[in-house]
C-alpha cells in the first residue's frame, strides 16, 4: 500500500536538516553547499530514477501477498485469518523496526543503508516462492519487513541533504510516485501471473521485478557528498521518543494513522476473498486490477492541503471519516459496481485522513520530527499488520458483513478521538484567554 509514500515518509524531509538526536552532529544546511543536486545539474536525474527504482522495488515487495491470499489458502489450505499474516508479519515487522533503522543510517550512512535495506530484502524475496510451509512463508515475509524499514527514512534523508530545497519538493514526488506505482503493479501483476501460472510464480516474478530495480537503483544513485555521520546515542533517542509519546496531541494523532490504516488494511487485504466467491465469481487477474482504485488516493491526498484550508484540519477529518464510512457501508452490495464505488470511497477517505493526520505531525513537533515521523509510520504500520489480521478473523467469522463492521469500529475510533480533541482545544483556548473564557 502506497500509505508511507503519501504523507509519513514525506515528513522525515522536514526534520532531516536539524540536528539528530542519534548523531554527534548535524548534516550541514541545505543552502550551504553550491554543489546540490537540481534538475539540469549532473546526477539529478539519475537520482531521480534511482530512488522512483527504489520505491518501487520496496513497495511492490513489501505487499506481494496481498493480492494473493484467495491462491495462497487454497494451495497450502489456509484460512483467511492464517493467510493475513503473510502480509501482516511484513507490516508489523517494518512498524517495529522503522525507529532503530532511521538511527542506523545516522552512524553508517543514507545511502549504504538503502542499500543493504533492498539487497537483504530482494534476497529474500527471491527465496519466498520456495517456502515449503505457511509458518515459512510467513516468517520470511518478516524478514523481508524488517530489511525494508531501513529504506524509506533514508531515502528521505539522502534527498534532504543531497537535493537544493527548490527542487526538493519535485524529487520527493519522483520517490512517491515509485512507492505508488509499486504497491498497485506489484498487486496487479501477481494477480495475473497467479491466474495463469500460480502464487508461486507470482511472488517469483515481483522478486525478480524488485532485483532489477535494486541494480538500478545500486547503480544510478550518485554517492553521498553532504552526509555528517554521528555516533549513536540511545539514550537521548529515547528521550526524544519518550518526549513525543507523552504529548497528548501527538499520541492522538498517532491513534488516528493506526485506525485509518487498520480500515484500509482490513479492506484490502479481506476484498480478494469476496470477490473470488459467490455471487461475484471474479478469476485472480481481474482481482488484482482491482488496485487500480489506488489512483484514486493519489487524488485525494493530493486535495487534503486545500480541504484543511478550507475545513480546518478537524473538519478535513470529520469529512475523510464520513466519506471512508459512506464506502464501507456501500460495499455491503452485492452489486458489483457498488462495491467498486465504495471501494473507491474508502480509498478517498483513507488517503485524505492520512495525508491530514500525517501532515499534522511535523506541525506539532518542535523538535526530533524525524523522530516523530518514525513513530507515526509505525503506528500507520501496526495498523496496517492489526488490520489485515483482524480484518480476514472477522470475515471468516462473519463474512463481509463482518470486516465492515470492524472497519465501522475503527472509523467510530477516529471520530470519537477527533471530538475529544475539539473538546480538548476549546478548554484550553478557554484556560488560557480570559476573553473567550467571558464569552463562553
């Protein structure tokens, strides 16, 4: 799922310039070496296509599964709920391990950590198509996660110190575009290939796929001119981190990532098994094109800085959860093109309400944003793997009926945490301005 690619993972850029509290010292400023990388300059667009490369390589990987749970079930006789954790285990693992990567590339260096990051991962996408067993696969797919996470906070660091702030902007929307278009190709193309030749096939496919984009990428990336490696301090990471978990604001913004993916998770990871059975009947090539209507988040993540201007970031919220609800509940259909309407609302609503809450982090952080990204991404993550998981429990104890209800669930969390919040905001604003305490 393109999620980090649309709001988390843009925000580690915003922190990259200040000094780290994992490092010795800071990367020097973006305006204080002529020799950045801009377009028309040499290297840029090798850059360019060497992270759009790299993005595609780790998103592609990181949800191969997805799109073939129905195969996957039938092959090595598995549940839904059983099955998930091939794609849960990859999440879950990525969440987890997204904090100590970023502190990683620190000390060692941006550009050596994608590597590594993509090496190690395409390795063991190459070995997924062997598993013998559900309990293998599963726990290759974590290794696979855990190998990913060092990819997208380095990737944003190296275009932070390596790219002129002008031309910033323009090269995070390349590295973007490839976390997109390989979360939507990886599922599309093991859709077919699964069609025709079986999972294994496929997932054999998207490691070879992945292999040749992390050549690319290995080969194209110039080297790092303006990285300060630092020494690691765990202590005062976990002081910066121990700082942001108790901001009130920031935990619920936190809350709100993690149940808006745990929604998107359920849906998309539970959808193949509906739409492969009665009264659908859909072969696994026209299941996995069902990802196209990830072009619809493009969109709306894309319109969420004018809502907030136009609703105020609560109100952008409130809209994105009621468009995320009207979908879900349209899904209940046993029309088809129904159910692709609610799935395109769902989608809307999901990367609207990403985008806003991602967003929001970076605003209220004063200091470690990166730090405050990385957690935001792994929470964003366990929801994915905690939706995923409990999405396919839920509809094998319920059938549709019962991941929509989950998702409701979720969508009523994000509602309740956001009223909370006004609340919150209003008796500060009340404690702390005697005027509007008077009028009040």
């Amino acid at each position: 799922m393109p999620p980090a690619s649309t709001g988390a993972s843009t925000l580690v850029v915003a922190a990259s310039s200040q000094p780290s509290p994992v490092a010795a010292s800071p990367a020097p400023a973006a305006t204080a070496a002529p020799d950045r990388l801009e377009p028309g300059r040499p290297g840029y667009r090798r850059m360019s296509f060497a992270l759009f490369a790299a993005g595609v390589a780790t998103f592609a990987l990181l949800y191969s599964t997805q799109a073939l749970l129905p195969a996957v079930s039938a092959s090595l006789g598995a549940t839904a709920g059983q099955a998930s954790w091939t794609v849960s285990a990859a999440t879950g693992a990525l969440a987890l391990c997204v904090l100590p990567m970023s502190a990683l590339s620190e000390r060692f260096g941006r550009r050596q950590m994608m590597t590594a990051s993509l090496t190690v991962a395409v390795l063991v996408g190459l070995l997924v198509p062997f598993a013998p067993s559900l309990g293998w696969l599963i726990a290759l797919r974590a290794v696979q996660g855990a190998a990913l996470a060092g990819l997208p906070a380095s990737a944003m660091a190296y275009l932070a110190e390596e790219v002129r702030p002008k031309a910033l902007v323009a090269a995070i929307g390349l590295f973007v575009a490839g976390n997109s278009i390989g979360g939507m190709s990886g599922r599309i193309v093991t859709g077919w290939i699964a069609q025709l030749w079986g999972w294994r096939a496929a997932l054999g496919a998207v490691g070879l796929m992945a292999l040749a984009c992390a050549v690319v990428s290995h080969f194209m990336i110039p080297r790092a001119r303006h990285f300060t490696p630092g020494t690691l301090n765990p202590k005062a990471l976990a002081r910066t981190v121990g700082d942001h978990l108790s901001d009130p604001l920031l935990r619920r913004l936190y809350a709100i990532g993690a149940l808006f993916m745990t929604v998107f998770g359920a849906v998309y990871t539970v959808i193949g098994y509906r739409l492969v059975e009665a009264p659908f009947n859909l072969p696994q090539g026209v299941v996995g094109s069902i990802f196209l209507v990830y072009l619809v988040g493009t969109v709306s993540s894309a319109a969420a800085g004018k809502l907030v201007a136009r609703l105020g970031r609560r109100g952008a919220l409130y809209l994105a959860v009621s468009t995320t609800a009207a979908g879900l509940l349209l899904s209940l259909s046993d029309r088809l093109a129904a159910v692709l309407l609610g799935l395109v609302l769902i989608t809307a609503g999901f990367f609207a309400g990403h985008a806003v809450a991602s967003s929001s982090v970076s605003r209220t952080a004063t200091k470690g944003r990166a730090q405050a990204s990385a957690l935001y991404q792994s929470a964003y993550y366990l929801g994915s793997s905690a939706g995923g998981t409990l999405g396919a429990v839920a509809f094998h104890a319920g059938g549709w009926t019962g991941t929509v209800a989950l998702g409701l669930f979720a969508v009523l969390g994000v509602v309740s945490i956001t009223l909370y919040g006004s609340r919150a905001a209003r008796a500060e604003r009340l404690r702390t301005s005697p005027v509007a305490a008077a009028r009040a």
